[in-house]
C-alpha cells in the first residue's frame, strides 16, 4: 500500500498528519479544550446521538419483534424464512447505519461479505443466513443500540441545551419576563445572598458557568461518539478473521504473479543474454577448430575472441545470479549488500545501517531488493546530485529510507515501478510512503514486518 509520506519519521518530535483544519482562526485563537463545543465534529456527534433515539426505536423494534416471532414459529416451517428475512432486514438496516456514521461521525466500515449459498437456491440462501456471523452480529447490534442511544442521548442533549442557554443568556435575556422585575431566573451564592441574573454579576457567573458546561459537555459528547463507532466497527463491519482471509486472499495473488514475473525475468535474461553468448562462443570454437590445421593464425584470433565471450558470459551469470539473491547478503548481512548497492549509483550515496541483528532471512531480501529498486530509480530519473540510505529498527517493524536531492515527482499512483513495489511489500503487511514534491527533495520510506 503506497501513501503519501509527510514528515521524516525518524524525527522524535514527528507525531503524525495534522488534522483537517490547522492553521484556522479558529485553531489559532482558542486552545483545544475551548473549541471543541465550536467545532462541526462534536456538532455531528451530537446529531448522530439525537437521530440515534428514533432510528434504534425503529431498529430495536423490529429485530425484537421479529426475531422472537420467528423463533416462535420455529416448531413450523415457518420460523426459518421469517429469521431469514428478518437477518437480511438487519443488514439493510446495518447499510443504512454505516453510511450515517461515515456521514456524522467519520468512521468508514467495509459492508461485511454477502450471504452466499452453496446452490444458489432459495434454501441454501436462507440455511446459509442462519449460519452467517455477520447477520446475527447486526441483529445485536439492533438490540444493543437502542439502549445506548437513550444514555447518550440522555447525557448529552440536556447538558448541551442547558450549558448554551447558560453561555448565551447576556444576549437574549431581555426577553425574559424576569427582566421586569425580581422575579424570575435567579441564582445563589455561597453566602445566601440572592443574585439575579439580569444584573451585571449575574451574567457573567451564567456567562461562566455555560462556557464550562458547554466545553465539558462537548468532550462528553465526544466520548460518546466514540462508543457509537465501537459498536459500528465490531458489530457492522465485517469480522477481523473474514478481512484477513480476503487480505491474505489478495496477497497470495500478488506474490503468485510476482514470482511468475521474477521467473519470466529469468528465463528471458538467460535466453536474450548469457544462452545466446554460449550459442555464439560454441559456434566460433568450432570454426577455430576447423581453421585450428589450416590457418592457425585466424583459429587463434577465434580463440581469443571466445575468450573474451566468456568472460561477458560469466559477468551476465554473476548479475543474473546476484539478481535472484545475493552471496554478499547471505555472508555478510544488509550493512555490506546495501554498501554493495551504492557502490554501482550512479550518484554517491551514503547507506547507514542501525540494527540490533539481522532480521529473518525473507524479510532481509525483500528490503534489499527495495532499496535496489529505489536507487536504480535515482540513477535513472532523480537527476539528484546525492542520496542517502538508513535502516534501522522500530518496534517489530524494520524501516528503510531513500532520499535524495533530485528533481521530485514520484507518483506511485502514477502506474510507474513505485506502484509495483508497492504491492509487494504490501503482500508481506508492509508498506511503502512517498514524499516527492514537484522540484524534490524525494523521500521514500518502507516498512516492513520484522519478524526475528
């Protein structure tokens, strides 16, 4: 998977993105636990809660009603197309669930995997409804949810409503049949004395205690929501053992074409270079052989000339070989291979290697054969007058960065060779980020597992 790629991450002070925003008034006049009740995030928030009453009564209705009626009708055969039809009701209303809290509450989850029967009749459908996980999981989600709603819902909405009549009261107090005169809305000190709020003290203690009720109130909106995305997540989306599967699924073809690749590689260098240098070394030995008697001179000259076949033959072998993996690698580890890499740029480059030990071997390949990538990406497109190359160890993660001087624009978007990179160390759960802006400099990062 290639992401675009920000800061270095080497940097201690790096702390991730910034969010959607920075750089506001909004952001640059009031610290962060002021904004929240300004900002439309708790604002959505809060409307995801309050829709969430009459959309759980809905849901909790129904999935009750039926579901208990379906379970009753099981002693005929009725109760097996009535829990059918209800566990795919529930997953229609699970859609409709997803997309309002992609829309309020930011949360993007996958629509889990179809219901399938093996026949593709009406009655492998519904067997295979009853058997499905995820069904059932939107069935207890349309259970769970409407309780949960009415706590939220009941945390939140009154506490909001109070604390920004408190915030605004200076500004429509006027209204107020109190104003005429000391009867109406009043609060009272610590000492017993009576403070009416039209009155200068009065209004800024409302004034006060609004805005502290309005921002506690926001983060507990906040904390709500994030107990709506929970249940969005765990009981809407698909389970955590079925996306492996389908990522593992996707990986296994990406290596499978891949190697296919490598293997098509192989065979054409073998065929277009080192075979047909045999080919033409075994035909100039035998004319020599035949001139050996007659001319030995030219025989000689043959000789001499397929002695310096051989010698390019062999040098093709060795790069074919060192292509597939090299001895540097296996004897020495990624500090030589990678030193051994920037000694054929075409730009000097500079390789610093930090690992406590060597990771296993797979992993170790693979990282050598990025950085190869990447720096024959330098010397060919960069323009760059130097680069550099650091590994080291993060975690159980093993980080690898090129960066050089050149002229930017690296897009893997853009089909070139990142894309296919890419993909690879996405088949082994890694992951390859480009920083490249148009006039440089370009920073590529890869991580990969460390698995030691």
């Amino acid at each position: 998977m290639a992401t675009a790629y920000g800061p270095d991450t080497r940097d201690p002070r790096w702390s991730g993105a910034a969010g959607p925003g920075d750089g506001s008034p909004l952001k640059r006049l009031l610290p962060a636990a002021l904004r929240a009740p300004f900002e439309g995030r708790t604002w959505r928030a809060l409307l995801y809660q309050v829709l969430s009453v009459p959309v759980g009564l809905v849901l909790f209705g129904f999935s009750i009603t039926l579901t208990t009626f379906g379970v009753g009708m099981l002693i005929t055969f009725l109760g097996i197309p009535i829990l059918a039809g209800t566990l795919a009701l529930c997953r229609g209303f699970g859609a409709v669930e997803r997309e309002r809290a992609r829309a309020l509450l930011g949360v993007d989850v996958a629509a889990p995997e179809p219901v399938r029967g093996r026949t593709g009749g009406l009655m492998s459908w519904m067997g295979a409804s009853l058997k499905n996980g995820a069904s059932w999981r939107h069935v207890l989600y349309s259970v769970v949810q409407f309780p949960w709603a009415l706590i939220s819902f009941g945390l939140g909405l009154p506490l909001w409503m109070c604390g920004w009549t408190l915030l605004t009261y200076p500004l429509w107090y006027w209204v107020l049949p109190a104003r005429l005169g000391h009867d109406g809305l009043q609060v009272y000190s610590d000492t017993g004395r009576t403070v009416y709020v039209d009155t200068p003290v009065g209004m800024v203690l409302a004034f006060v205690t609004g805005l502290v009720l309005v921002t506690v109130t926001a983060w507990l909106v906040r904390g709500l929501a994030h107990v709506d995305r929970a249940l969005v997540r765990g009981l809407l989306g698909p389970s955590r053992l079925a996306s492996r599967v389908s990522e593992l699924e996707t990986d296994r073809g990406v290596v499978v074409d891949t190697a296919a690749a490598d293997l098509r590689r192989i065979e054409r260098d073998l065929h277009d270079g080192a075979q047909a240098r045999l080919v033409a070394l075994a035909m100039g030995l035998g004319l020599a052989k035949e001139k050996l008697t007659a001319d030995p001179e030219a025989a000689a000259r043959m000789v001499d000339e397929a002695h310096g076949e051989v010698k390019i033959a062999l040098q093709e072998l060795r790069d074919l070989a060192r292509g597939i993996h090299p001895a540097v690698l296996t004897d020495r580890g990624l500090d030589a291979a990678l030193s051994a890499i920037a000694s054929r740029c075409t730009v000097p480059v500079t390789v610093t290697v930090d690992l406590p030990e060597r990771p296993v071997q797979a992993i170790e390949g693979i990282a050598y054969f990025t950085v190869s990538e990447l720096l024959q990406n330098v010397s060919k497109h960069s323009a760059a007058r130097s680069a550099t190359v650091e590994v080291w160890r993060t975690g159980d993660r093993l980080m690898l960065q090129v960066t050089d001087d050149g002229r930017g624009g690296a897009d893997p978007s853009a089909g070139s060779g990142l894309a296919g990179l890419a993909e690879r160390l996405d088949a082994v759960d890694g992951v390859l980020a480009v920083d490249s802006p148009q006039g440089g400099p370009t920073r590529i990062t890869a991580e990969l597992p460390w698995r030691g």
